[in-house]
C-alpha cells in the first residue's frame, strides 16, 4: 500500500454515525428565528386545537349595546367585534377555519406535486413533456383570479375553497419537484446507482427521494403564507367560509364597516394572517438553510 | 466462507464478498470487444429546421485483453466519455457489438451480471456520490443491491476503504461534503470495486486532482490492480499520466479511432498527424524547451457536420485531395498491434508520402 503516505490517514475521527435528518434537526433547533418562528406558530395551533377548553365568551354571542369595544376592555381583552361579539374568543375560533383551509391544500397540492413532479422528471421525454405542458395551462391563469373562479364555478363552502386552493398550487409545487427531479436525476451519483445495476424503484428511493424532498418541502412550506392569504381572500369575497362562522379572513371583511370607528380591533384578524404567514415564511427559509449542510 | 477461522495475526478476509463472475473465455479471450461502437444525438434545430445528428461516437472498434490497461487520449469532445457511457450501457448506442468475455451483452450476459462485472469510476468525484448517504452507505449501495445483506455489504464497505487507503474508523461514518477531492474519489474506486469487476473503467478518474494526490491515487490504482486481477479501460486527457498507466492506447479524434497501439510505440513513433500533434502539444517540464510553435491550429470541426473522408484533414499539413475522399480504415502498422487511420501510414494508398505498396517495383 504505497500510495497511502499522504494526509489521508490522518483525519480527526468523525463522531458517531449522525444521519442527515438529525443533523438538519439540530442545526435548525440553533437557529433562534426559526425556533420563536415555531413557538408562535405552535401556541396558535395549540389555542386553536383547544379553543373550547380555554374558557373563553361563547365567539357567536353578540349584544348590540356593547358592539365595537376597544382593546383593553374590561372582560374584552381584544374588544368586540361590529355585532359585540368577543373578538379574543373569535379569533382563537377563527385559527380552526383559517389554519384549516390555509394548510390542508397545501398538504394535498404537496403530495400531488410532488408524485407529478417525480414522475415527469424521471421519466423524462414524452411524459415530462404532457405532464408539464398541462401545468402550464394553469400557469396562464394568475392564481387568485384561478382560485376564484374554481370557487365561483363549485360554489361557496369550505371543501370547495380547499379545492380551488389545491388547484391552484399542484402546479407551482409540480414545476418545483420537476427542475428539482430533473437536476438530481442527471447528477453522476444517479448515473453510478444505475451502473451498479439498481431497478428506477431502488434508485428514485434510496437516491432521488432524499435529495428532492428537501427543497419541494421547503418551497411547499413558503407557500402556506399564500394560501392563509388567498382562502383570507376568498372568504373575504364571500366564496369560502359564510357568517357567522368565525374565520379570519371572513372577520376582516365583516369588519371593514368598522374600520373608521375601530381600526385597531379591525386589523386583528389581519395581524392574526401576517403572524401565521410570515412565521411560516422565515421558517421555512430556515429549514432551507437548516438542509444546505455543506455550510 | 464463514466456516474459515482467520489466523489472529492476519488482517480479516472479506467475508460475504461478493464473487466477481467467472472467467468463461480464458486467457486468450479478450476481455472486452466492442465493434462498430456509434453514437448519434439528435440535434433539434427549431421547428420548421431540418433535424441534424452529433456524430459523437462513430464507428469505434477495439478490445482489451485480460489484466491489461488501455488508456483513451484526445481532445475535450472527442467521445471519450460517450465511450465511456455506452460501454457502461447508461445511454443507449446506435449501433455496435459489446462482448465481454466472449459473452454478448444482453443475450448470454444479462445487463444486471455485466454491472457486477465492469464498473465506473467518473472524473467529478463530489457529483457521482449522494450527499445524503455516508460513505459507507455510498459504497454498501452496490453489493446490497445484488442481494447482500445489509451488515455484510457495511463490512464489506469498510474493509474496502481501508483497502484504497481510509482509515474505516475516521471516514465510514462521513458525508462526501466532509471530505477531500482526492479522499472521494478513493471512496468512488471503492464504491466500483464494491461489486468485484474485473473491467474498471476510469472516466477522468485523476483529472480533477492536484498533481501529488494524483499520483497517489494513480499509484492506488496500479496497486489495485495487482490485488484484485483488474482490468482497465483508463480515459484521460493528461498523456503523460496514460503513458504512465497504460499498456496500450487509443487516440481518438471527432468520435473516431485514428491510431492505436502499444504505448511505447505510440510514443516513439505516432503515426497519424494527430497523434505527432498531440505528443507535440504535451508541455515540457524543462523551462528550456518550451513549445514554440503550435503544433496544430484551429479548433476540432463541428461534429454534427463533420468533414469528409479523413476528418482530420482540414487541419493536417500533410492533407491531399485524397484525404477527403474515402474515410482512411485503420490498417496494421508492423506487427506488434500498433494501427493507424492515416493515407500516409498505408502502404500504397496513393498519398505522396505513403509507402509505397509491397510487391509494387
């Protein structure tokens, strides 16, 4: 063994075998942004989930002679809304809805992106090409005007604004998982997997799945702000959730009469969606960095 | 094997290897025979444009005998790593014959057998490892796919990094991000000898690597090969490091074969004007005796038109009208195996400078 003079024998131990989750675990648990980013995002999914124990005013019992309170009430931490109904109590209900049809599209675009995205940039050719010439069809559409007019045609109502929604966003996550299938497909490691004989199954498994995930995940995180945004939207124009249901998009419109007599109380469900999206936002961004473990 | 009790004092044999495919052909068969090797891409020129083809590779023939290094030098394009790939059956060729071992690929030799049996190291030693999988699992990937079981193949992943010089203990456990350019690719030699082949193609394999750790990797290779009984088909653009490596060598220029023997041979006395031209473009290491002249001008032709007849004539100061004609075959120079595609090296070919033709007055 001539050849092993050099430096290569004196390499300083490696610690114990850490698989790349866990070190993308740890990095992010450093990572102070992302970690209040994920405290906040978890007390409103908490309070939300377990709004019916907090002891909180019944959120669909309003009073006419106690309507619009300021904040810091007495009995009314966060006021009343234009009907007088408690707007703590409608906002903790309201993150039900709102979060519901916020992420749930997101998770379903997620899993259908993702198989199309796979498919079409593994298989490359004819298949890539009708996969991706179909998405961009809905690309001519701007996505707010898509998802609008998918509710309009389907109807007002919750499931259909999650569907619109998912519509809206297979798309986007499909373009992603594709570019990002189709760079690690023509990587040379991906070239050595099939040299040493593996089956498309093994390789998509062991070799494209760990690799593509990450990035579409990430992307798919930073796309839940757009659709807090847009269900907001939609609700906003009277084609997701319906009164008196509380639902933070469906407040700020309800709200707007109010906007001159009680700006403060009537930004609330809008400072509820910028929270919620803008947490979502850095963390994602931090999970972005968090995955990049060659810095 | 297991039943066999390793004297204390002896490094532990590889247990569970995996058995590199029996030799079928014997000592004369060659190793590996490829004929007729082609290779054309389509090139789309836009929508009402005629369609036009790379010829990248064209027509290449040649073998390698067991135990030998052949070494594949040319210019960046030439369709040295097409080659490379189509041996590899990692794109499909349009035309030509591989025979490995007397065997035809695809009829008495499955695709999955002929993997175990020739394996490829590439020139980018970060790309051709999986950044999410430790090295060991980098190289336990092979043999665990053709049926080993998990704890054997991380034995046997082990055992091989200590053969191309890691230390198992310091670098199993790494991420290819973790370590250097010439550490990885010891680790992608060892992910290759993973399967036990006997043909390792080196695509590259050294170019990437600063000059020390390039000649220790290049002596790792030579010491591989008398352990394992390997065979090498050994691409680079770097001819000093094929005249080091190889026993015999291919020049190729514009897809084609236009010279190949004995490297020595070669060497001493090329006998295709490109071949003189890339000997003569090889820097000195003698600040004294630089290059000064260029010993060839121009750019290669455009392969997806590439010239008639000889293809090197636009460029060769020997070109006649005959060079543009029919293609120059590649005829036997002497007796030792030495070949040249060049009107000048064929006895009566009609070039002013051939020799003339035997029997002729």
């Amino acid at each position: 063994m001539s050849a092993m003079s050099d430096t290569a024998l004196q390499a300083a131990p490696a610690g114990k075998a850490r698989g790349y989750w866990k070190t993308v675990g740890r990095r992010i648990l450093r990572d102070k942004v992302s970690m209040v980013c994920a405290l906040v995002l978890i007390l409103i999914f908490v309070s939300a989930l377990c709004a019916p124990w907090l002891g909180l005013a019944d959120p669909y019992q309003g009073s006419m002679i106690r309507r619009l309170r300021h904040i810091g009430t007495p009995n009314y931490p966060l006021g009343t809304d234009e009907l007088g109904r408690d707007m703590l109590a409608r906002l903790v209900y309201g993150g039900r809805l709102s979060l519901l049809i916020g992420i749930l599209p997101v998770i379903l675009a997620f899993l259908i992106g993702t198989s199309f995205g796979l498919i079409a940039g593994y298989v490359g050719g004819k298949v890539n090409t009708a996969i991706m010439r179909t998405i961009d069809i809905f690309y001519a559409f701007p996505s707010v005007l898509l998802a609008i007019a998918i509710s309009g045609a389907l109807g007002a109502g919750i499931v259909n604004s999650i569907v619109s929604l998912t519509v809206v966003f297979v798309p986007q996550i499909t373009r992603v998982a594709e570019s990002v299938t189709t760079g690690v497909r023509n990587m040379d490691f991906v070239e050595a997997a099939r040299a040493s004989g593996a089956r498309s199954f093994t390789i998509m498994r062991i070799h494209m799945l760990g690799n593509v995930l990450g990035p579409i995940f990430v992307y798919a995180t930073g796309l839940i702000s757009v659709s807090m945004i847009l269900a907001a939207g939609l609700s906003f124009l009277g084609l997701g959730t319906k009164p008196p249901e509380p639902e933070w998009g469906l407040m700020l419109n309800t709200l707007r009469t109010a906007i001159y007599v009680n700006p403060w109380v009537a930004a609330l469900p809008g400072v509820m969606i910028f929270a919620v999206s803008i947490c979502f936002n850095l963390l994602s961004d931090g999970m972005r960095s968090a995955m990049d473990i060659r810095n | 094997m297991s039943q066999i009790t390793p004297l204390p004092d002896m490094p532990e044999p590889i247990r569970d290897r995996l058995m590199p495919i029996e030799d079928r052909g014997g000592v004369a068969q060659p190793l590996l025979q490829v004929s007729g090797l082609t290779k054309h891409f389509p090139v789309r020129g836009g929508l009402f444009a005629k369609s036009k083809t790379v010829r990248a590779v064209d027509d290449v023939s040649f073998s390698i005998a067991k135990g030998e290094t052949v070494g594949i030098v040319g210019e960046s394009g030439c369709g040295k790593s097409t080659t490379a790939r189509l041996l590899m059956h990692l794109m499909p060729r349009n035309a030509g014959d591989i025979v490995y071992d007397g065997m035809q690929v695809g009829a008495a030799l499955s695709l999955r057998e002929l993997r175990r049996g020739m394996q490829m190291v590439f020139q980018d030693s970060y790309a051709s490892l999986n950044p999410r999988l430790t090295i060991e699992e980098s190289i336990a990937f092979g043999p665990w796919i053709h049926g080993m079981a998990e704890p054997a193949s991380r034995t046997l992943a082990r055992e091989l990094l200590g053969k191309v010089g890691l230390r198992p203990d310091n670098f199993a456990n790494r991420y290819p991000h973790e370590i250097s350019g010439g550490q990885r690719q010891r680790v992608n030699i060892a992910r290759a000898l993973a399967l036990s082949p006997r043909l390792v193609i080196l695509d590259e394999a050294v170019s990437a690597l600063d000059k020390s750790v390039e000649a220790q990797v290049l002596n790792l290779l030579v010491d591989l090969k008398r352990e394992f009984g390997l065979t090498y088909l050994f691409i680079s653009h770097d001819l000093n490091v094929v005249r080091y490596i190889s026993d015999r060598v291919l020049v190729m220029y514009l897809g084609e074969v236009v010279e190949l023997g004995p490297v020595d041979e070669v060497w001493d006395a090329p006998a295709h004007p490109y071949t003189r031209a890339l000997l003569a473009a090889m820097p000195s290491s003698d600040p004294d005796n630089r290059t000064q002249t260029p010993p060839i001008s121009g750019d290669p032709p455009n392969p997806i038109d590439p010239p008639s007849g000889c293809r090197f004539h636009t460029r060769c100061p020997f070109a006649e009208p005959l060079c543009g004609g029919a293609t120059p075959k590649l005829t036997a120079i002497g007796e030792t195996g030495h070949e040249a595609a060049c009107y000048m090296a064929i006895a009566g070919s009609g070039h002013s400078l051939a020799p003339p033709a035997k029997g002729a007055s």
